[in-house]
C-alpha cells in the first residue's frame, strides 16, 4: 500500500465534465464585398461568397433600388445611349441598329416616339458633348453611317464632306421624302434633300448640293414627293461645313483630348482629328501601323491624365482590339517636333471588352478587359501576365474571367455614378436564358457585388440618373422604386466560410440575432450553410408598406415630390432559433422586396450564441 492511500480497493470519483456554454460571435456585415479569389479556408474577414442586389457600403451592406419602364423604341435591342448637356438644356436618346430617339420624356413608356435619326445601319455610337466658340454640339459616330451632329438650334444633321443648309417652309400640301431633288418654282433652285423635319404644315429641309438662290414664299417641290413654300426672309442658312479628308461614314469612335476631337478611322490602324475648337473641317491623319505589333485595329482612344485633372500631363491613349496601348504626349499631332507631339510608349494590356468599357477615376483611365478591370497607369509597370494583379476586380477575378469568356460577342459598358458612389459594369445577354447581371463596385472602398435583374444591354447616366437599355427595346431608369417593374427585386448575402476562431472544431449556432438601419419596411430570412456546403431556404415573401412619392407616379396633393429621405432607425432585434452544427459556418440573409417607394435599409451585423465542441476526426 502506498503511503497515504486509506483505501486502496475503493473505485474512484469521475469528475463531472464541464457543461458547454454558449458563447457570442458576431458577423460583420461584408463591407470588403464580394470575394470570390481566395481560399475558402482562410476567408478574407467581412466578405461574402454571394452578394446579389446588395450594395457594400463603408458601414453595412445596402438593398438597391428597383427599376422603371421609361420608353419603348421598338421590339430590336437597344444598342446604345446618347445624351446632350448645355446651356440648361439635357437630353438623352436610345439608339437601335436604324433609328435615333429623344427618350427624355416620351409620351408612353409602351408607344416608341418619333425618329429623331432614321435610315441608320448600325445603333452602336461613340458620342462627345463638345462646346466651341460656335455653340454646343453632340458629335456621334458609329462606324458604317454619317457622322451625326447635334445642336439645340438645328437638331440632328449628317455631317459628310458637303456643307449643309437649312430651307424652312410653311403651307406644305405633300410631305418631302429624303434623297430626291426639290426645285424652286420661281428661282429654278435645286438642291438634294438630306432630311425632313416635318411639323405638319410646317417643317425644314436639311438640303446640300444647291444650284441657284431658292427664294422666299416660292413654291419648292419634290422630284418623288412634296410641296409647299418657301419661308426664308433672310435666305437658307448653313448648319454645318463639310467635313473632309475621308467619308465620316468610317469614323466609329470620337473623343476629345486637349480640345481637339479625334476620331478612329474604323478596322484601321489609322487615326483621324479635327483643328483645335472645330467640329468641321478637314481631318488629319495619324497612321499607327508601325507601332503596333499583334496586329488587329484601332478600337478605341481616351485622354489619360497624371494629374486628375485637364492640363500639362494630359496623354493621348490610343487601344487596339488586340489589347495594346500606344500613349502619346503633346497638343499637336501634325507638328514635327517632340515638344509638339511624342510617342511615350507602346504598352500590353489584354483584349478590351468594348469601345464604352472604360471610365475615368481620379486622373487615371481604367479599361475593361478579359482580365480584368485595369487602370492604365498598372500597364506601364507591369507585364500583361501579371495585369489581373492590379485590376480594380482583383477580388472576383474568376467571375470577371468567367462572364468575359461567356459575354465576348457584345461590347461591355461601365458607367460611374458618383451621386450612388458606385461604378456599374453592363454584362450584355449574349444568349437566350443568360443571366441578366452587372457588376458593380463601390467607389469609395473598391468592394464588389453583383446586381440581379437588370438586363443591361446598354447604360448611361442622364441627368444624375441611370437608364440602361435591353435587348427588347425597352428603356428603364434604374434605382428607383422598390421593384422591377413589377417583379419582385430578390437580395442574397452568404457569408464567405467562418471558422469562429476555432479552426477544426466542431460548433453549434443556437440562435441569431440581425441588426439593420432602415426607415422602409423588410421581411429578413436568417440562416446558415456548414462545412463549405451552401444550401439557402426558399426566398422569404415581401415586406408590406411603402408608399411612392416619385415624380410623375404621386397622388396629386398628396404625394410629397420633394420630401427628403425618410430617416432610418436601428431595427431587427429579436433572437431567431438556427439549430445548426459543423466546424465551419456561413452566415445567409435573404429579403424579398416588392416597395413602392426606394428602400432604405442597411444590414450591419448579425450576433449569433454558440457552443463548441470537439475536433472533427
């Protein structure tokens, strides 16, 4: 018997283990976004596997809003948009591969209002609003059509290498058809009519190629069809010059740098530009070829700046459809000195997604492309291997990489909305039953998310609001109201995998408990997935409430047009049973919205009560 041992036959007490206590964690909202580009082991802190319809904010993730039918232009896709800014007034039209229509305020969102521009061949354009000493002016090209050029004081015209004139007339007994010869009863005068402007009794002819003085109050018919007076006082007046050097039916892409406008000379290596202040007069020629090595075309140029802002450092940037950048310095590309104009350097990016898939942050030019978001000013310092590193989308490359391989035959867009403090990337449907997505970031903390539901062929913002088109010829304004058009709007947050600093251990998640800021009404679903396996319930049915005060959609003296934003509250804290084991958690919120109003409402964070248990073997 050892020493000390009174007993030694007796059977020993076991001691009572410990019993578990629950313990708290709390998820954070995903403010780091959507990250799809990392081990799903070791998750980036504050992301989300899934984030469809919210907007990662600085604070939480916010519900977006809904969309509106605008305007129909017909049953072929909306291709492209193209607004007009100056002097008070703004406008946007939505392009079809014939026609140009004024959308700014159409009669009825189901009935297409009349063609501005018809007879077109393709509805994808390249526009600037430029102002000049002459006036202000949207240059629009599209590659196989005329130039169009807009101004407040003669509408739409075609700009080719004949000037063009204005004949207004009143009294018209016969409507004029475009392309035939009018002459004048009295003067003899021809000329070849290239638009009708008609107003009923009373309209304009946009007329080049004149023979003689037409006069005022003669009679002026048509060679096909058409007759009425003359009502000139002062004579016709000239619109537009001539623009020469190559048919303007070539030109598919315009921008300006250091107030001149250039243009890309289409399936070419050759650039076009106009003088200094002009949107007429004879182009000049920048041939390309020899600076360029993969071959392909010039697809479209830009004005990149060092110094976020127009002045000295401003760079002429010139992409191929094969991905290279050639950038340029200087203000005079037909001078003949460096200090005039000077190659900086060729440089590799990958193939651009699309002529309008670009967007300026800061002074830097970033560019769509198969891999990526991609600021130019990373290609100077890096190989184009090495470009997905440095995109702005880093965080869902293999989603970005993904949709680029599965979307390549229609031109990405990406519009940056400073008001919303986000930047949207239009995915085109390319295929009968793809998803109608976008990609949007937040411009402030680069975090990702996806929104679904918006079949963004085409996008633009007009008037600090967002319209996008689709591939049915319909116009939508987006961010506004509590629905799509009618259909419900769904929200979906999963949590990347969450090891509740117990890596390997076996955990219990008893209860849940979500935090919201909102001052519209919502209906949360809490729920989770283990052990990497993602398996969400069936969407939770809309909230009741809301009401809508939009503008052209309130109760006469009843709705408030102007009333300010309805002030949000902290909300959502009652504690929700889950009942859910594995050694590896991910936290899900759903939300249906069917408002009428926009919502407000920001998810923050989500407490949760658990109990460990031992190491899964």
């Amino acid at each position: 018997m050892r020493l000390g041992e009174r007993f030694p036959g007796r059977r020993k007490a076991v001691p009572v283990p410990a019993a578990a206590k629950a313990q708290p964690y709390t998820f954070g909202a995903p403010v780091a976004g959507w990250v799809t580009n990392q081990s799903l082991v070791k998750s980036k802190p504050f992301s989300a596997q899934t984030l469809e319809n919210f907007l990662p904010t600085s604070t939480g993730i916010s519900m977006r809003g809904g969309s509106i039918k605008r305007a129909t232009i017909g049953a072929v896709p909306v291709e492209s948009f193209i607004t007009y800014n100056a002097g008070g007034t703004k406008k946007i039209w939505a392009c079809d591969a014939t026609t140009i229509r004024d959308v700014t305020a159409p009669a009825s969102p189901t009935s297409p209002p009349a063609a501005a521009v018809s007879g077109q061949t393709s509805g994808y354009y390249s526009y600037v609003n430029f102002t000049t000493s002459g006036g202000s002016f949207v240059v629009a090209v599209n590659g196989t059509d005329f130039l169009q050029l807009y101004s407040t004081s003669f509408d739409w015209s075609a700009v080719n290498g004949l000037p063009t004139y204005r004949l207004n007339f009143d009294t018209q007994t016969v409507n004029y058809v475009t392309g035939q010869t009018i002459t004048g009863g009295t003067s003899g005068a021809t000329a070849t009519v290239v638009k009708s402007i008609d107003n009923g009794a009373t309209g304009s002819l946009h007329i080049q190629s004149i023979t003689g003085t037409f006069q005022d109050n003669e009679t002026v018919t048509g060679s096909i069809a058409g007759s009425a007076k003359a009502d000139i006082p002062g004579g016709v007046v000239q619109i537009s010059a001539a623009i020469t050097g190559v048919a303007t039916s070539v030109l598919s892409h315009v921008w300006l740098y250091r107030n001149r406008l250039f243009f890309i000379e289409n399936g070419t290596m050759r650039a076009r530009y106009l003088n200094v202040d002009s949107v007429t007069g004879a182009l000049g020629s920048l041939n390309l070829s020899g600076i360029f090595q993969r071959g392909g075309s010039l697809l479209f140029g830009a004005t990149w700046s060092l110094d976020a802002g127009d002045g000295i450092d401003d760079k002429c940037v010139f992409v191929t459809t094969e991905g290279e950048a050639a950038i340029f310095e200087g203000s005079n590309p037909a001078g003949t000195t460096q200090a005039e104009w000077n190659l900086v350097g060729r440089y590799d990016l990958t193939d651009p997604m699309g002529k309008r898939g670009t967007m300026r942050a800061g002074g830097d030019l970033i560019v769509a492309t198969k891999e990526g978001l991609v600021p130019i000013s990373a290609a100077i310092n890096k190989d184009a291997a090495a470009l997905s590193l440095a995109a702005i989308s880093r965080n869902i490359e293999p989603d970005w990489k993904r949709e680029a391989a599965r979307r390549l035959s229609l031109p990405w867009e990406i519009i940056k909305w400073p008001d919303m403090n986000y930047a949207i990337v239009a995915l085109p449907v390319t295929a009968d039953g793809q998803e109608a997505w976008s990609f949007v970031v937040n411009l402030e903390t680069g975090a990702w998310c996806k929104f679904v539901g918006w079949a963004t062929r085409c996008i633009e913002l007009h008037d600090s609001r967002l319209y996008f088109g689709t591939n049915d010829g319909t116009v939508f304004e987006a961010e506004i109201a509590g629905n799509d058009n009618g259909l419900p709007i769904y929200y979906t947050y999963v949590g990347n995998p969450d090891h509740m600093k117990s890596l390997g251990g076996l955990k219990t998640v008893h209860q849940a408990r979500p935090t919201f800021l909102s001052a519209t009404p919502y209906n949360p679903k809490i729920s989770f997935s283990v052990n990497y396996s993602v398996s969400l319930p069936p969407a939770p049915p809309a909230a009741d409430g809301g009401t809508a005060d939009l503008w052209d959609s309130g109760q006469w003296d009843v709705a408030k047009w102007d009333q300010a934003q309805p002030v949000a509250s902290v909300g959502g804290g009652q504690w929700i049973s889950i009942g859910k084991t594995g050694y590896v958690m991910q936290p899900q919120l759903q939300i249906t919205s069917f408002l009428n109003q926009r919502p407000v409402t920001e998810f923050v964070q989500l407490d949760v009560t658990f109990e460990t248990g031992g190491v899964v073997v």
